[in-house]
C-alpha cells in the first residue's frame, strides 16, 4: 500500500466518521440564565372589593335584598341562593312588602336563625298593620322609600 491510497483511506475514514458524527449532534435549547440587573417580571393581583354588604330583610318572604349586588339571597331547600330576582314574586309585589335594614355586613345565612325569630313573616313596622305593603322599601339603587 502506497502513499496515495493510504491518504485516500484516511480521507475516506475522516469523511465517514466526520458524517456519523455531524448526524448525531443534538442540539438542546437551553434557557438563559436571568441577567441581575433585570427587573423582575410583573406580578398581578386582584384587588379585594372594598364594598361592604348591607342587607334588607323582607320576612314575608324570608329574602334578603344586597342593594351593592342588586341579588336577593335566599335558602332554596337546604341550600343558599343569590339570583337577580325575587323567588316566587315579582319584584313590584316584593318591593311593596314591609323591610327591615340589617346591621350586619357578612352571609346572612350566619344569622338567619336570629332574624327569623326577631322578625316572624307577619311582621309589620311599628305603627302599621302587618302585610299590607306599608314597610319600608329599596328602589334597588340602595335608597329607601317610605311606605305610602
């Protein structure tokens, strides 16, 4: 074996194995590691709402009216419901029934058990006969109206 076959088996040699090796790179995105002096990424956050609930209480009915939600809250069987209507009535007829504002600010179903013994369904403000439309009402924009 001379020179020159020698350098072509060589050549022959370097190609293949320069091919096999070319073939089985692997290239890996990495990601880059975060540069100290750039700003942090934002951050976003729900701000709490801030309103507080306040309730009136239509006994004939048993519902509680949030005028900062426009819902009526009420128990449905075991459970307790917020809808954007009255149960059963319309909201004419309901607005007309006599109310009480309550001085709590968290569920009503925490004190429920107090409120309905304090103001059975045929409870009437002082001075007016019960169930007769005369109690005081919520226009639904949280104002009170007097009765007739």
């Amino acid at each position: 074996m001379n020179g020159t076959e020698r350098s072509k088996i060589g050549f022959a040699l370097c190609a293949g194995l320069f091919g096999v090796l070319a073939g089985c790179v692997v290239h890996e995105e990495r990601p880059r590691p975060a540069r100290r002096d750039a700003p942090p990424p934002p951050v976003y956050v729900e701000s709490p709402i801030l309103a507080r609930d306040d309730y009136l209480y239509y006994p004939a009915y048993e519902v509680y009216y949030s005028p900062n939600r426009r819902q009526y809250i009420y128990r449905n069987g075991r459970s307790w419901v917020s809808r954007p209507a009255p149960p059963r009535v319309s909201t004419d007829l309901f607005f007309a029934s006599p109310s009480v504002r309550l001085d709590f600010h968290d569920s009503p179903a925490i004190h429920h058990a107090t409120i309905v013994r304090k103001y059975p369904k045929d409870w009437a403000p002082p001075g007016r006969k019960p169930n007769h439309g005369e109690g005081n009402r919520d226009d639904g924009k949280g104002n009170d109206r007097g009765g007739k």
